[in-house]
C-alpha cells in the first residue's frame, strides 16, 4: 500500500494528534526528543569501529544498546525553537540547561492537540492540551534538518530549513 507524499509539515503530524508526548527530553545541546505512541525497545547491536576511531568510541560501540522509543519518535534537530508551558518559557539560543529540563518535565505528558505553521517561514507550532507549546524555526544552517520524525515501522520524514520535507527509509 502506498500513501500520498507529505506536503505540508502538519501533516507529519497527524498520527501522533491526540496522543501524549512522554520521553520528553533535552539530548545533546539544545537538541529535543519526545516520543508518541506506544513503546518499543529498540535494540542497537555491537558495531565494530574503524581503526583510527578513539578508544571512548570504540567502547561505545562495542556495547549493545537498548531504547525505549514510541510510535513515531519526534527530534528537534538544528531548529531553533521555544517552548511554553504553565510555569516556563524557554529559548533554544537563550535557556540555560537546567531551565530546559525543568520546562520539558513539564511538557512530558501533555496530549498534542494540534500543529499549525507558525508566523516565520517555514516554522511550525505544536500545541498540547495542559496549554504546553513548542514553536520551531529555521536556524541558518540551511542544509540541516529543522526536525525529524522516525516511525517504529515506517519512513522517516524530515523538515529542513528551506520548507522542504524528505521521506526515506532506515536502511538508507
């Protein structure tokens, strides 16, 4: 069965309308993720590294790794964004780390009502049911991805900078 191509962001979206974001957190910088759906572990095998690869990575890799991740999988990349909710308002370019984590424990468990484009060019806003929003924007890094969205089964679907979206698969 093939489906229709993603036109518009908010379209990304919808599977995931109505569903509570848990896992919310701040990953690497100001990187964001949260996860919608029901859990799965996912399992990421040993991976032996090149030679010339650090000893730190070499370890790493030599371990086997095991995620609990949702449905769909929502990472906030090198998009810049904003996040409110009933006690915080938080800024990816101006927020220190701990007033991300104290904002993105609020919004864990907040249902996505809606997403909508947002005033700038080729930004977004999701809003959540206990008046939890996050609003993304383009940074200037206009070959990254603003933001991805990875299915347990299915394509991954990204937003770069420019507006455009790209489908493909994990193998790829």
């Amino acid at each position: 069965m093939s489906t229709a191509p993603i036109r518009k962001p908010e379209e990304a979206f919808l599977p995931m309308i109505g569903r509570h974001a848990w896992s919310v957190s701040r990953t690497h910088g100001t990187f964001l993720t949260l996860e919608f759906g029901a859990p799965h572990l996912e399992v990421r095998e040993p991976v032996v590294a090149s030679s010339d690869s650090l000893p730190t990575v070499k370890r790493l890799l030599a371990r086997r790794r095991v995620f609990v991740v949702g449905d769909w999988h929502f990472w906030v990349q090198y998009g810049h964004w904003e996040m409110r909710t009933a006690n915080h308002l938080v800024r990816s370019e101006e927020a220190h780390v701990a007033q991300i984590d104290e904002a993105v424990q609020e919004l864990d468990g907040q249902i996505l009502l809606s997403v909508a484009p947002g005033a700038a060019p080729n930004s977004c806003v999701l809003k959540f049911d206990l008046g939890g929003s996050l609003y993304i924007w383009p940074s200037t890094d206009v070959g990254d991805d603003q933001w991805s969205i990875y299915p347990f089964n299915g394509n991954i679907i990204s937003y770069q900078m420019n507006g455009s979206i790209s489908e493909h698969s994990r193998a790829e």
